[in-house]
C-alpha cells in the first residue's frame, strides 16, 4: 500500500469540503480533498440552491469569491407560487430582487469553487474504505484504489452516510418517513407549455393530506420536479423507477382527486425518475471532542430538506472551520474546540426547524398550515427556505412577504 502524509486531509468534494480548502488557500494553509468521483464531471450536481445571505454568502465573502458568485444568480428564481390540490393558485410572490436568497445552479457553483482551488487539491477517484486513529491525533484513511494517506487533521464532509463520522460518533442517519420521486420537464416553454405556465418562474408548492409536488424553475429552462409523499421506508421498493409509464401510474394513484395539471408535473415528465429516501440524524447530534478529526456539513448535522439549509450550512461550516484553523496556527484542537462550540447550537436550531417544517408541510392540512404561517408576516420568521431548519420559509427583507425556499 502506497501511504503519503497531507497536513490536513478533507474526504468529499462537495461544497462544504471545497470551501473549507479555499479559505484555507486563502490563509496560505493547503490542504488535500480525496473524493469518491472519479472525474468532477461524474455526475450531474443537481438543481438550483437558494444562497442565504447569512450562511453560504457570508461563506463565499470569506472564501474570497462572492463577486464571481453574483455572475451566477438566476434572475427570477426567488419567485414563489402556492397551488391547491384543485389547481388554484392561493399564494403568488414575484422575485422583485430585494430578497436575501438568490438562486443558482449548484453545479456552476461547485465549478466556480474548483476553479478557485490550486491544480492538484482535489484528488479524485478516492473511496474512502477505512479510517482509524494512529494516536496523538493523527490519523490514517485507505482508500478503495490501493493507496492510503496519514494526516493531523481529518476532516469528514463526505455527506449523509460519512466513513468519518464513526470516528466520533455512533449516530447513523434515519428515514424520516418523506420519501421523493424525481423527475424532470425539458424545454418547458416549448414541450410543456401548460406545465411552465402552472409552476411560473420559481419555486412551486402544492401539498395537502401528507404528498404534494415541489418544483422549480431551472436556468436553463426546465422544470425540476419533486413528488414527495408521507410513506413507509418500503414504499419505494414497490415502485419500478426503470419502468417510468408504470412508476408514473403507481406514484399518482395516490393522487386522485388532484387537478389534471398538477398530475402532469409527473405523468408528463421526460426520461429517468428518480427515487430517494429523506433520511435525517438526530436533532441536536454532536460528538465529545476527539484529537484531529471533525465533520461538517450532512456528515455532521444530516437534516430534511424543508428549510433549504443542507447546503448553505455546509458552507458555512467550511467557512468557519478554515477560519478558526487560520486564527490558531500551531494549535489545532483550539480552531477545532471554538469551530464546534459555534457548530453544534447553530446545527440543532436548524435541523429542529427543519423537522417542524416537515411537520407543518406534510400534516393532514398542509396547505393551510403554510397559508396560515404566510399571513402572519409581523411574527417572527423562523429558520427557512428550500427543501433539502420549525418552518420552510424563507427570511427576506421586511418589505417582502416570508416566503418558503426548497430542498437542498
């Protein structure tokens, strides 16, 4: 086994783990990013995210980067539409460019964040198999391709199901009793005009009785949809999504009833579906501080996607971490000591939101519960945005009514 020692080792590639190399790069401290793809185009990187103001902006200011991130915004995705199982539009919001959550595809995103990284940081095709303590803080990483480094610090932002996070904790992720369809409608302008017009702009929410479907407006001009039910963990694995005229037909039979435009969204969607489970970890999860290793983003703080802080939290972490590493050189326990006093509070308050929100959405009157929490604008707006923290609203500017975000 080939073994090669990095001062500062990140498992994953994502978001959370590039940031935290970039405001490293940007202290002069360098670090090493193993991640399981085999090549940053692997894989489709998923939708569009809304970018907080006070999470994953505050991040990319600190990473040196948020001019470059205003190129990106998608113009118009902070609009919001509320439908009713009967298609009737009951809450419509415009984006009038005052809020505090642009939209953005997250695939630009992570490319504008790997372009800001040294040549070689990022070392793809590294399946981490095993990860063990050698003592005094260090610890060793194999990975699937014969090699293996040792490093002072490890950093575990390899997501839900992490082979970092056993070194600090038992916790394992559950099934939060939401599960997804995916699907999407290309060229909706064109192919699914009735489609494009029902979703609008932005995002899209209809929810009542437990299910309901989420969309949202693409920037390339496709229409992402998620059909979310309240079911058993075994619901999906009677649905055939390698058939999708079947899968369509089984997923809308839970449907009845709703309007014939609503049921589009799915039983006219283009290509592949795809199925996935909502898991989440314990509300409040944390760990005993342990020498040289920590986590971030899903790996520490897994949550349900109905406040549209997944992502923008990630972020933040990275942030925070690089910083705290930067502002004790030499004394790695004191950075990782003061970044997990700040992360654990700020994760619960978030996931506790979020599992509310899941709560609120898919209870027996949905609809309502939001139409409700939408009118009462002088209370105080609780943790949101989109799903992927109690209430999936999105906090904007006080001239704008809350709005809700998407999952993440």
């Amino acid at each position: 086994m080939t073994v090669q020692h990095v001062p500062v080792a990140v498992i994953g590639a994502g978001l959370g783990g590039l940031v935290l190399a970039r405001v490293l790069h940007v202290h002069g401290i360098r670090a090493a990013v193993f991640d399981l793809e085999p090549s940053p185009e692997a894989r489709t990187q998923g939708g569009l995210l809304d970018i907080h103001d006070d999470s994953g902006q505050q991040a990319l200011h600190d990473a040196g980067l948020h001019d470059r991130f205003l190129a990106l915004v998608h113009a118009g995705g902070e609009a919001l539409r509320v439908v009713g199982p009967d298609g009737a539009v009951r809450l419509e919001q415009e984006d009038d460019g005052t809020g505090g959550r642009p939209e953005v595809d997250r695939g630009r995103l992570r490319d504008l964040l790997l372009d800001s990284l040294p040549a070689g940081t990022v070392r793809w095709g590294r399946k981490v198999v095993r990860a063990h303590a050698l003592g005094d803080g260090r610890h060793q990483v194999a990975f699937a391709d014969g090699t293996a480094v040792t490093t002072d610090l490890l950093v575990g932002a390899d997501g839900a199901w992490s082979r970092i996070r056993p070194l600090l904790s038992d916790a394992r992720p559950t099934y939060t009793g939401i599960s997804f369809v995916e699907a999407d409608l290309h060229d909706a302008d064109t192919r699914h005009p009735e489609a494009a017009a029902l979703v609008g702009g932005g995002f899209f929410l209809s929810v009542a009785e437990g299910r309901g479907f989420l969309a949202h407006r693409e920037g390339d001009g496709s229409i992402h949809v998620y059909t979310a039910v309240r079911a058993g963990e075994d619901w999906l694995d009677g649905i055939d999504t390698t058939a999708p005229d079947t899968a369509k037909a089984a997923v809308l039979a839970g449907f009845d009833g709703w309007a014939d435009g609503l049921r589009a969204l799915l039983a006219d969607a283009d290509g592949d579906l795809v199925p996935r489970r909502i898991h989440a970890l314990p509300v409040g999860h944390r760990w005993d501080r342990t020498p040289g290793v920590t986590l971030l983003g899903d790996a520490a703080h897994l949550m349900s996607p109905f406040a549209g802080e997944g992502a923008n939290l990630a972020m933040l972490d990275g942030a925070e971490l690089g910083k705290a590493l930067a502002h004790h050189p030499g004394d790695p326990e004191a950075a990782l000591t003061t970044y997990e006093h700040a992360l654990f509070p700020r994760s619960e308050a978030s996931a506790a939101a979020s599992a509310a929100s899941l709560e609120l959405m898919f209870g027996p009157d949905g609809l309502q519960g939001l139409l409700d929490q939408f009118a009462a604008p002088n209370q105080p707006a609780p943790p949101a945005g989109r799903p992927v923290a109690a209430a999936p609203f999105r906090r904007t500017s006080s001239s704008r009514t809350r709005s809700l975000g998407w999952p993440v």
